[in-house]
C-alpha cells in the first residue's frame, strides 16, 4: 500500500506535465509557421520553452531581410539569438508572406525546415524505425531544442532522437557540452557567425583538441588563436571561476568540458564573437535590462599563441611582455629588441646530454603549461619518476606534473621546444626545465647566487587565490567524480538482458523456400547463410549452422549471447534465432548489398565505392568496433573482422557481422590467451597468429588491414604485387617510406579522392598495423584520429609484412599447422599443447 501513493502522484504529475506541454510540443499535425509581428524582426508564432526562457522561431538578424530559424531569449528585449538551425542557405520569405515557411514534422518522423516552395531548407537527418513512434519537437529550459519520441518525458542524452546542444552554433549555454561523444562519434565545436547580420559560419572556431592530453584550442581560420593549457585535474591550467562549475569528463564515452551555474537564475551565455575574434562571457542584468561583459579571451596579448616563440615567456605587466626565460638568451638579439620574438630563445649554456651530472633541472613557477603536442604522459608516475624518465631520453626538455590534485600526480614530459609559455594568470603549475648543471637548482641555491624570479609579475595575490581555490577545488573535483559514477550506472541500467526472440523452424522453412539455392547469400565459416522473407513481408538473413561446421554449440551460445547484449548502429541487429532439435540458426536483419568484399574485390562494383562512401565505411566500422572495445559492462573482442564480415545496409552503411568467434570480458581484463586459434589470415595479428594471445589491439590489427583494404581496393592476401612476396602492408610500408603513398589509393578512384583523407587513412592503417600491440591506438584514438587533423605519429615497421614467412616459417616454427594453401575462409585451429 505504501508503494502506492508515489505511484498515483507520479502518474497525476506526468498526465499534468503532458497537458500542459501538449502547446509547447510540435508534432506532425501542428508546425510552426513564419508569420511575422509586423513591428519586430522575429515571428508571432514561436515554440516556447516551460518556464518561459526561451523560444524557437523565425528572425531576422540586424539589417539582413534573410530569414533564420533560431532559438533567442524569451524575455530579453533585443534578440539574442543562442541557436541557428540554418546557417546556411537562409530563408528567403515573399514580400507580404503570402507563401511562408515553415518547420514541420514529416512523414518520417524527422524535423524539417521548409523554404515557401516547399524544398527541405534544414533538417537534422534523423530517421525513426518504427512507424508507432510518433515523434515530438520539444524545447527545453536549457535552451536545447529535442526530438523525442512522444511518449518518453524524461531524456538524456542517449534517449533524445536529436537535440540541438549536440550542433551548438556560436553560444555556450549551461549544461551543454564541448568536445567528443565517443560512443557517437559527435564532436561538439562552437563556430562564429560570419558578421552580426549574417550567421552563417564564419573564422572563429573553439573545440577540443584531443592530443596526449586533452585542451581547449581556438582557432582563426586555420591558425591556433589560444589555447586553455592542458587539463590539470581540476582546470585548464589558467582558468577559474566563482560563479560557475567547470567539468571535465573523460571516460570511455565521452571527453567534454561543460559549464553548470552555481545559481540557477543567473543568465549566462558565452558567445564566439566573430566581429571582435574574442570568446566572450556575457551576465545578464536585471536592473539594466542590459547584457554585461564578464569575462573575455583572449584576455590580453599573452593569451595569444606562441607570442613570444620558444622559451620566451610572456609576462603581461612587463613592457615590452617577451621576455626569454632565465637561463635562456634571445635567438636573434636584433629581432627580440625589435619586438620580433618569433624566433624565441635558445640556452644560455648547452646542456650535455648522457654525461653523469652534466645536466639537471630548474624549477620555474607559476607558468601556464607548454603545448603539449610533442608531449607524452602517463597518469600514475610521481614527479620522482617522470624526472627520471625525462632524463633517460636525450630529446626530453621538461617535465611537470599532470595533474595537481592530491600534491600533485602524474607524468607529463615534453620532447623539443617549448611554446607558449606565459606566466599563468592564476594559480599556475610548477615546470621542470632541463638545463646545463651550472643553470640548475642545485647549482645554484649552492652559489648563493641571487635568484632571478622568472615569474616577476606573479604577485602574492596568487596565493592568496590559491588558498581561496583549493577549497574550491576540493568541491569542484567531488562533483566531477560523481558526475562519472552516475554516466557508469546509466549504462549498467541500459545493459539489462534482452532475451532474443525464438523463431519458429516451419516459419523459418517457410520463409526460405525450404532453403533454396536461390535464396542462398552465401557460404560463411560455419554454414550457409540464406534470404528468407517473413509471412508480413519483412525480409531476414538466416544463418543456418551446418551440422559438419567447427562452430559447435559453445560458438553459437556464444553468438546468441552476445548478439542479445549488442545493439549499435554499426553492428548488424540480430532478431533472433531458431533453435530445434539439431538446427541451429541465427535470425539477422537482412542487408540488401551483401558484403564490403563483394563490392570492393570486384572491378565492376569497385567503382560505385567513391572515396566519401568509403571513408563512410571507414568510420562506421571504427565506430562499430569502438562499441564492441570499450563497451560499459563488457568488452569484446571481435577475433575475425574482415571485409567479408562487414555487411552493408541500403543507404551503404556499414554493420559488423558474426560474433561467432568474438570473446567476451569482464571490463578491466583487456587480453587473452587461447590454443585455439582463429581467425582469418591476412587479418590476424603477430601475436595472435604466432603465440594465441588476443587483445582488442588484435582486432585493431585486423582492422588495420581492412582500411588499407578499403582505400586500396586490393586484399591483403592473395593479391600480387611488384616486390615479392610482399602482401598489401608490405606494399603500404614500401609506398609510405618511399614518400609516395597515394600510390596505394585504388586506382578506380581516378583523382576523385580527398588527398588529405586519403594520406590520414593510410597512416592510421599503418598505425593500426604495427608489430607491437602498445603502438597500436585503441579504437578511441584512432577515431579521433581519422576525424580531426591533429598531426599523427609516424608508424613503424609494421608487422606481417611478407605471407610467406607469417604462413610459413614462425608459425611452423612455433608449433602452428598452418598451410598456405588456407583461403579467405574462418579458420579453427587446434594446437597440440
Ligand atoms: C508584435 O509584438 C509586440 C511585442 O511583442 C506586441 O506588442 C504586438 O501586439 C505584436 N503585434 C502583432 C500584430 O501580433
Ligand atoms: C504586398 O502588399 C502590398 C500592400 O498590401 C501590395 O501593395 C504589394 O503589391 C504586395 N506585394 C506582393 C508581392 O504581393
Ligand atoms: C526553392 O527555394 C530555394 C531557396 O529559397 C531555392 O534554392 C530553390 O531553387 C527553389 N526551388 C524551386 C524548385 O523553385
Ligand atoms: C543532412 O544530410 C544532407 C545530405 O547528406 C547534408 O547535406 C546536410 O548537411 C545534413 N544536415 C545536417 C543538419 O546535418
Ligand atoms: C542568485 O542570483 C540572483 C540574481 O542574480 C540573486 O538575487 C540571488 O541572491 C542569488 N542566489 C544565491 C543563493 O546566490
Ligand atoms: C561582439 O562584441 C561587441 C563588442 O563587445 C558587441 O557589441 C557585440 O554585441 C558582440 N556580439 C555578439 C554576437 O555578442
Ligand atoms: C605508467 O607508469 C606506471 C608506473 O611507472 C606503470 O606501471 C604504467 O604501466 C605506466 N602506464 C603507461 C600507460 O605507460
Ligand atoms: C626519446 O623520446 C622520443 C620521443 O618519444 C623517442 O622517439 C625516442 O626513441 C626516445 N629515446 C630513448 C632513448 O628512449
């Protein structure tokens, strides 16, 4: 009984909530039109947000007639506008709107912004499944605009069909997030409008740079503008603020920065201004019905990138601001007196690397971290460890802590020249600047010699700050942690068993014609695979386990249990199986253009695979596999991908199929071992083929060799190239060090390739493809490396580079039966132990 009464009020609540927002929704029976309030620039019908904050509908901006559809503030008299959903092309209303636009819900369930002829102006390419959904459009008090499906009140980011935080325009509301989603493969990024009456997207960009560590960079064109200082544990190392909480999250789904208020009726908003090239924060206030300048960066020339070149350290108070770092000389004296600091500053006293008690460090305060691109960390070393691992390696120049919480923890060390020093306008860390022993510390503390203070400007209002900060930290870093413990248990919840429907064997003859030949797809590692057609007409794959095949009823529990647990976009959806006396089958969804080899081996269909569609297929398995890798709950490894197994939808998307012979894991464990090897070779990695060892790098092996697959058009095995006996790796090694690389591009592609893509995709390859598992990139970073154009490391040799030794002479050496003779097929291999 006690139960009871929540229920009934929650069930009250939800029938208020749904009435009175039944006029704040869209739907597909009542859109918005643009009917403009003859005196304003915006439109009397609006979509309006609950508590009246916000609202979506058509404006105009400054002294343009173009019309928009955006989100503003409700009830702040000049427009302010914090969302555009068409930038570009804009709107163009008849004179008297006698034919006006308008933004409606389709057939299809998608959002659609309709010009006055009635073309699709903007949508945000959405599709919902099932025809039962009916779709709702729905602005949120946030500001964010959701699709959602009519029925789910609550959303969250996982729910929502789409939502306009995840596409922000130039504006920083609070509770939206910058940065990656790695479970969609979303990369947030705010982009300025181009002048005040135009917003379509102009210079200014600021996004997440994910590079040894993570930051927030701004950019003007394609020049870096500013950057945040690495991620310290607690801010960027430069930035604090009293009014608001900044998070940092990285976790295996996602790497943002997000804002959240401390007051929740404080209006805030930052805006990328584009006239002015600053990211500015802006307070709304009451008394003055006026927005208020509150923060704004770059804050003064020192936040500018590398203004005084490298080991130049940018003092703001001093003039001029350049000044080289103690221990350090101007490069060129006649430039730095000119005020030309590009050049930077070079040692005083070279330091001699190797020599015992030839070098050491010196410490220097209060500086805003180095670019840290040519950096390297590891997030449990203490600084009595990474001072010893800066000094083992001749190239490293400094090093520093990682992050500053608990006293300080981590390893963070930079290879090369440092740029963009500046004294940290908060509290800033401490660097550790490698030196000749007569510049270092110990040296001289032993002189007595009168310190020179690099930080002059650094006034004792710093420790004050500090002191001031510290408790704030402490708050600020509990709130990030629970923060990631709630994201870990939404997924836990999500992860619930779904138990896979039973097909029944006479409907599963019926569907296939008593398997007829003619329905056959294919022949799999295990058994055939046919087309059957349900009695409503929806079409299947069924894959039918031959009674002789090595997947015995251990693989096909497996496959079962694990399809069950599975659900991604880039996976192919298993709708059940069938299970009667001696048949085993497996239901999927049916994927009308068969399998990536059928198109990409073939030299009639080759050509129907341009280079977007193919980077298309590139990314969609990444994102695939980077589910199946980093998964809450389970981690699995894949053990056979191949081109064969990558089945492609109508719209050419691609999907990862057959578990069969995937493994899975409890989260931490990240490697195994087997003597049963299998695999598919050509696919199969050094360790795996040659000692049974298993890791998700195996699989970013095979993957690997399936991209340069894809950009080659060519098979790793079989094919014959010039140098023999090198296979397709071999030949990509001898291309890329040979400096000519796009030489490997499938020649049916022409010229019709995006070069840049192009290079990128066979780097990652080749990354993806190194001997050693730990140079591998995890599926995360090679994401992120086929989407942004952060510069890429340099593969190494890469292994398996020639068949015959892989077939031949290790694995025969090691113990392996492995013939050469064996084709493309799924292998079983029992090793003798
Ligand atoms: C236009 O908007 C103004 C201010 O919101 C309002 O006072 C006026 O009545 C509106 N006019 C029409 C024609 O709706
Ligand atoms: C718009 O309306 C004005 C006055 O109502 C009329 O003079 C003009 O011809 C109309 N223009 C068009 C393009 O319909
Ligand atoms: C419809 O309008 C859009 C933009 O207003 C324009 O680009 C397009 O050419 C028009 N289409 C037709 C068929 O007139
Ligand atoms: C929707 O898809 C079309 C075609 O693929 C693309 O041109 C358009 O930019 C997409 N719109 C959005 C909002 O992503
Ligand atoms: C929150 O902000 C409002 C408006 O600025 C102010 O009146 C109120 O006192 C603040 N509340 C707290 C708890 O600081
Ligand atoms: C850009 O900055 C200028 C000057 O501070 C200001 O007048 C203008 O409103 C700003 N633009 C935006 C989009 O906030
Ligand atoms: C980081 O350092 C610790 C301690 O030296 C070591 O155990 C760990 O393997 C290192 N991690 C990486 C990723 O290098
Ligand atoms: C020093 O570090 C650089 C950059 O990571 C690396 O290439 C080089 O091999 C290292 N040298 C030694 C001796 O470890």
């Amino acid at each position: 009984m006690a139960n009871l009464l929540p229920l009934i009020l929650s069930f009250f609540f939800t029938s208020l909530f749904s009435l009175s927002s039944a006029t704040d929704t869209l739907t597909k029976s009542h859109s918005l039109v643009d009917e403009p309030n003859g005196t304003t620039t915006t439109t009397t019908t609006t979509l309006v947000s609950n508590d009246g904050t916000f609202e979506l509908g058509f404006f105009s901006p400054g002294s343009s007639s173009n019309r928009y559809l955006g989100i503003w503030y409700r009830n702040i008299p000049d427009t302010t506008v914090v969302w555009v959903a068409n930038r570009q092309p804009p709107l163009k209303d008849d004179a008297n709107f006698t034919t006006p636009s308008r933004l409606t819900i389709n057939d299809e369930g998608s959002l659609v912004l309709l010009s006055p002829n009635g073309t699709v102006i903007w949508s945000p390419n959405t599709t919902v499944k099932s025809q039962s959904v009916s779709v709702v459009a729905q602005l949120l008090d946030s500001g964010n605009l959701v699709l959602r499906n009519e029925k789910d009140q609550v959303g969250g980011d996982e729910k929502y069909i789409w939502q306009s935080f995840d596409y922000p325009s130039d504006t920083f509301l609070p509770g939206m997030k910058i940065g990656w989603d790695l479970r969609r493969g979303i990369n947030r990024e705010l982009r300025a409008w181009k002048s005040w009456d135009d917003p379509s997207v102009g210079e200014l960009r600021w996004g997440m740079v994910v590079g040894v560590t993570p930051e927030l960079v701004m950019w003007k064109g394609e020049e870096e503008y500013y950057r945040s200082g690495p991620w310290n544990g607690l801010i960027f190392s430069g930035k604090t603020t009293p009014i608001f909480d900044l998070h940092f999250v990285s976790n295996q789904d996602e790497l943002v920065y997000t804002s959240q208020l401390q007051n929740k009726s404080v209006i805030t908003r930052v805006v990328l201004n584009g006239t002015t090239s600053y990211r500015q924060r802006y307070n709304w206030v009451e008394e003055t019905k006026s927005w208020r300048l509150y923060s704004s960066v770059p804050r003064d020339n020192c936040d500018n990138y590398n203004l005084c070149g490298p080991y130049g350290n940018c003092v703001v108070n001093d003039s001029p601001p350049c000044q080289c770092l103690s221990g350090f000389e101007p490069k060129s004296p006649q430039n730095y007196n000119a005020l030309d600091w590009t050049q930077g500053c070079v040692r005083s006293e070279m330091w001699s690397c190797g020599v015992k008690n030839r070098d050491g460090f010196r410490r220097f305060g209060g500086l805003k971290m180095p670019d840290t691109r040519k950096a390297w960390v590891n997030s449990s070393m203490t600084l009595e460890d990474c001072r010893m691992k800066c000094l083992a390696n001749c190239s490293c120049t400094a090093y520093a802590n990682l992050y500053v919480t608990g006293g300080g923890i981590g390893c963070l060390i930079w290879f090369g020249e440092l740029i963009d020093l500046r004294v940290a306008s908060t509290p800033g860390q401490d660097l550790y600047i490698r030196m000749a022993t007569s510049e270092t510390d110990a040296k001289r503390h032993k002189k007595m010699v009168g310190i020179v203070v690099i930080a002059v400007a650094v006034p004792l209002a710093v420790l004050a700050l500090l002191a001031f900060a510290c408790t704030h930290w402490r708050k600020r870093k509990r709130r990030v942690d629970t923060e990631k413990t709630s994201i870990e248990n939404n997924n836990k919840d999500e992860q619930e068993d779904l138990d896979l429907p039973l097909y029944d064997l006479a409907t599963i003859v019926h569907a296939t014609n008593d398997f007829s030949n003619d329905l056959k797809l294919g022949q799999g590692g295990f058994g055939p695979v046919y087309k059957g057609i349900l009695a409503d007409g929806q079409e299947i794959a069924i894959k039918r386990l031959s009674r002789s095949s090595g997947q015995g009823i251990k693989e096909f529990k497996n496959e079962v249990s694990l399809c069950a647990k599975l659900q991604h976009r880039n996976l192919v959806k298993v709708l059940g199986c069938c299970t009667q006396g001696e048949e085993k089958m497996l239901i999927y969804e049916y994927m009308p253009n068969k399998s990536l080899d059928s198109f990409l081996f073939d030299s009639r269909q080759n050509e129907f695979l341009d280079w977007t569609r193919r980077f298309h297929i590139i990314f969609g398995i990444a994102r695939g596999l980077l589910y199946l890798h980093q998964d809450s709950r389970l981690r699995i490894i894949h053990r056979d991908l191949k081109a064969s197994n990558i089945l492609l939808d109508a719209e050419m998307n691609p999907k990862i199929s057959d578990f069969g012979m995937a493994r899975m894991f409890g989260g931490d464990q990240i490697e195994g071992n087997t003597n049963r090897i299998a695999g598919t070779y050509g696919y199969m990695s050094p360790e795996y083929a040659i000692h049974g060892l298993f890791s998700i790098k195996s699989d970013v092996f095979s993957f690997g060799v399936l991209l340069l697959e894809i950009v080659s058009g060519k098979k790793n095995r079989g094919a014959s190239y010039p140098n023999q006996g090198f296979n397709l790796i071999g030949q990509a090694w001898r291309l890329w060090k040979e400096n000519h690389p796009l030489e490997l591009v499938d020649g049916c592609l022409g010229e019709a390739f995006n070069i840049s893509g192009a290079l990128r995709c066979i780097q990652v390859g080749l990354l993806c493809v190194q001997v050693h598992p730990e140079d591998r990139p995890n599926m995360a970073s090679v994401i992120v490396m086929l989407s942004s154009e952060n510069v890429l490391p340099e593969p190494k040799e890469p292994g398996f580079l020639i068949e015959k030794i892989m077939v031949g002479e290790e694995c025969a050496s090691s113990g392996h039966q492995i013939s050469s003779s064996t084709n493309e097929v799924t292998v079983t291999q029992l090793e003798a132990r």
